[in-house]
C-alpha cells in the first residue's frame, strides 16, 4: 500500500509539472528520476528537501520579523527622543518669550521713569529760569536805585 501511494505521489507531481506554465516551472524544483525501484529512498529525499526548504522559509521569516521589531524598536526610540527634543525647544522657547517680556516691562518703565525725569528737570529749568529773570530783574532795578543815590549823592556832594 506505501508503494502504491508514494508511486501515485511521484505521478501527481510529474503530471503537475507537466501541466504547469513555463514561469511557473522555474519555480519548482526539479529532481532527476530513480532507476532504481527504491521510492522510499527518494520519497524520504523530498520530505528533506521540503523540510529544509520550509526551514529556510522560517529562519527567513524569523530574520524579516526580527528586523522589521529593530526597526520599529529603532523608530520608536527616534520618535520619543524627537518628542523630548520638540518639547524642550518648546520649554527654551516659551522661558526666552517670558525673559524677553520681562525685559520689556522693565525697559518701559525705566523709560518712564526716565520721561519723569525729564519732565521734571523741564520744570525745574523752566523754574530755574524764572528766579533768574525775576533776580535779573531785581538786579536791574537795584542797579537803578544805585545809580540814583549816586547821582543824590553827587548833587548834594557837589
């Protein structure tokens, strides 16, 4: 009965092959046929074939899957990191937003300040400037009283 199947397995395969396209059969593994009766043998020869091909199937899957996990290891490390860089430029941002604003707060006021001053030192000559034309003044008119009692006193001396 073994013989029976391995022999109709051995002929399903011939007959696929037969029938496949050209295309088709670059992809399929070629075996060179046994004089000899022993189709165990050869039988045994194909499950090895196929177990080794179906291993490397696996162990190349296995190495896709591992790389493809490094990679998405790789990018998720990337994409954290880039999160930590955005929100510490974020942080360096707004903390050089808020000196600046403070900086500008303390430059309004000190040019405030400084209009005060300058308003105040305005009054202050503006004052100062008076009290010279009222001394001016007070000057000119003791000059005035002067100048009269010296001539009293040069028409009554003389």
């Amino acid at each position: 009965m073994a013989y029976r199947s391995n022999q109709q397995l051995r002929e399903d395969i011939w007959d696929y092959r037969d029938r496949s396209s050209s295309r088709e059969r670059e992809n399929v593994l070629r075996f060179p046929r046994s004089d000899e009766e022993d189709y165990g043998e050869t039988a045994l020869d194909l499950v090895n074939q196929a177990a080794e091909l179906f291993d490397s199937m696996e162990n190349h899957a296995r190495e896709r899957e591992a790389n493809a996990q490094s990679l998405c290891k790789s990018l998720a490390e990337k994409l954290v990191l880039a999160e930590r860089q955005k929100e510490a430029a974020e942080r360096a941002q707004l903390e050089t937003i808020t000196e600046l604003n403070r900086r500008l707060q303390e430059a309004t006021r000190a040019l405030k300040h400084a209009e005060k001053r300058i308003l105040s030192a305005e009054d202050y000559a503006t004052a100062a400037e008076f009290r010279a034309q009222a001394a001016e003044n007070q000057l000119f008119k003791a000059n005035r009283e002067l100048a009269a009692v010296e001539e009293a006193i040069r028409t009554r001396l003389l």
